[in-house]
C-alpha cells in the first residue's frame, strides 16, 4: 500500500494530467476524486485519454467535500482561484497539501489585491525544489503552493543570473507563450478552435497577468531584496500544451559573456535531475518537453543590446502544473523526488 492521495479538481486539465501521473507512480494510491459541475461522472467521460486505464476509467468523481479528504495522506488542489482556501480551511493539519492555484503563492497583500479578490489568505512554501534552499523547506512543509506555469518557467530562466550578480533584477523583460490548456477548461470564445488556429495573440499586457508578482517575489528572494522590476508579456499560442519563455535582462557589466551565463547556470542546476542546459547553440522547443516534467535551457549575450537572453522551455501542466506538484509531494512523503515522474518528452 502507498500513501493515500486525493486530488480535488479532478476534472480540469490539470486535474486530468494528475491523474495520468498518479495512476503510474509507484508509491501513491488514488484514494479520493472530486469535482464540482462535473460530480456523478466518470474520470473516462471526463478524461476519454484515461479509459484504457482501469484504476481510474469507471471511477466515478464526488463532489467537493473536505471531509472526503480527511483520511488521506495528502490532498492535490486542483481549484479556481479562490477555492483551495476555503477548502484548505476544512482539511486537518494530519493532511499535507500541495495547492496548483494561486490561493497561497504569494506574500504581500497589495499584490493579491492587484491581481485577485477577496482577503489574502496568506503564503505557503513556494513549491519549486530547484530554486535556492526551497527543496528543504518543500521536504519539511504540510502545505506547500505549487508555482503557476508561466512563473515556473520564468523563475528557473532568470534565477541563476541575477543571483549571481550578472544581471540586473530591475531591468527584466519576459515574453513567454503558452498553449491554450494553461488557460483552464472553461469554454470560452477566444480559446475556440476557429480562433486560436494559425494565430498567436498577447494578453494580459502591461503588468496585468497574475503571474508577474510571483515571478517579482521569487527574483527579489534570490537577490536578497535587490530592487526587483519585470515586464511581462503572456501569448497564447495554437497548440494545446508547452511554454516557450524568452527572458531578456540587462547586464551588469558589458565584460559578461554567453560563458558566463552558462556557467551559472550550470552551477545552479548541476545535478537536478529535471533541468537540462542544452549544448550551445541548440534552443530549447516545447515539442521537446510535452508530457514531462522537464525544463530545458539556453542563455546568451546580446553584447550590442548589452543585455543577457535566457530561453526556457516546460510542459505547463508537466513542470509547469501536475509534474511539478508531484514533485513536491515525493518530498513531502519521503519518496524519491523523481518517482512517478520523467524528463523524457513525448515526440513528434
């Protein structure tokens, strides 16, 4: 028998990729499913990708209850903004948690206030293992927030420079695109087929995605409280998964060279088993991640522009989402960080 876990949410996409991952990991057994419009149906209705799976194909997903979750080991939250709190409210301490919503990602109130409503519910362990000292808090937590996608991609790229003093944290620029899965489930016009095909659109420009606080939270940590400023650009690209992040930053002296960049990188990484410095030259594509919990990286000197060019690469709901909270919750049980998980990508 492995550890009990529940997974609330379970008829999103990310929910649905937890589950993917669940029924193959080798220490975890799915105890507890819960959805809400989508209660009284099967995970293979829900999840048609699942029902050749018979752990999971006829089981059938019960409505948000926080009782139903009270006998597991952990509990995965796979909610809209605004729900895991209330539902973490309900859940006794014995239960540990690991929350892929925003609920619980960030520090200061302003910031939530800018981007989310309602009272700020406070800020639990960032859940990233590979940013500086987090992998030990992540072991020692019973609750820990699980990044947003385009944070985790972002986050990886630009930690290793300016917490080596190579860039400038106040002088970031992020553009980054995602396939249409990061935008949730929900039907909506501009997530259509028709309008999504052969077209690549921005939005949430000009400081307004979600995600620019958290980026600016983990940077100012990792510079010690360096001012920290990121513009932040989100696409939405015609395909339904993956995150390409293109991260520009000013360098602090024009002597810093492409070496230098990878050189910290290197160090920053050396030994994680998920991320990947891809040789020089060679650019990191999302086809390359899709269905892992895989990052890979490239760095670069602009010397005219004088500023440094990371790229990253994920699966926004692999490392970016379901991949990544599992992560967390091999550390949190004791397990092999990498059980039930790879850096291997699906191609073509």
């Amino acid at each position: 028998m492995g550890a009990r876990v529940a997974v609330a949410g379970a008829s999103g996409y990310a929910g649905g990729e937890l589950l993917r991952l669940l029924a193959g990991h080798p220490g975890f057994d799915l105890a507890v499913t819960t959805a809400d419009n989508s209660a009284g149906m099967t995970i293979a209705q829900l999840h048609p990708h699942l029902a050749a799976m018979p752990s999971l194909a006829g089981r059938v997903l019960e409505q948000h209850r926080a009782d139903a979750l009270a006998d597991c080991d952990l509990a995965f939250l796979a909610l809209p903004a605004g729900q895991s709190a209330v539902v973490a409210a309900q859940i006794p301490g014995s239960v540990k948690i690991v929350d892929l919503g925003p609920d619980f990602r960030l520090s200061d109130d302003g910031a939530w206030a800018r981007h989310y409503s309602g009272p700020h519910p406070g800020r639990w362990v960032t859940g990233i293992p590979e940013f500086p000292g987090a992998r030990a808090q992540v072991r020692l937590a019973s609750r820990v927030a699980a990044p947003g996608c385009y944070s985790t991609a972002a986050i990886l790229a630009l930690t290793p420079v300016v917490a080596a003093g190579l860039a400038d944290p106040a002088d970031v620029v992020v553009v980054a695109a995602s396939g249409t899965s990061g935008a949730g489930r929900s039907p909506r016009p501009n997530l259509l087929a028709s309008e999504v095909m052969g077209s690549v659109s921005a939005y949430a420009v000009a400081g307004a995605h979600r995600h620019t606080p958290e980026i600016e939270q983990a940077l100012a940590e990792a510079t010690r409280a360096r001012p920290v400023r990121v513009s932040f650009t989100p696409l939405l690209a015609p395909m339904p998964r993956g995150i390409l992040a293109t991260c520009t930053l000013r360098l602090s002296t024009p002597q810093i060279t492409t070496a230098d960049l990878r050189d910290a990188i290197d160090a920053a990484y050396d030994g994680e088993p998920f991320v990947t410095l891809l040789p020089t030259g060679t650019w990191p594509v999302t086809a390359s991640v899709t269905g892992s919990n895989a990052v890979h990286l490239q760095a670069a000197v602009d010397a005219r522009a004088g500023r440094a060019v990371v790229v990253a690469a994920i699966d926004n709901l692999g490392k970016g989402a379901a991949g990544q909270a599992i992560q967390d919750a091999n550390l949190m049980l004791d397990l092999p960080e990498t059980a039930g998980l790879t850096a291997a990508g699906v191609a073509p």
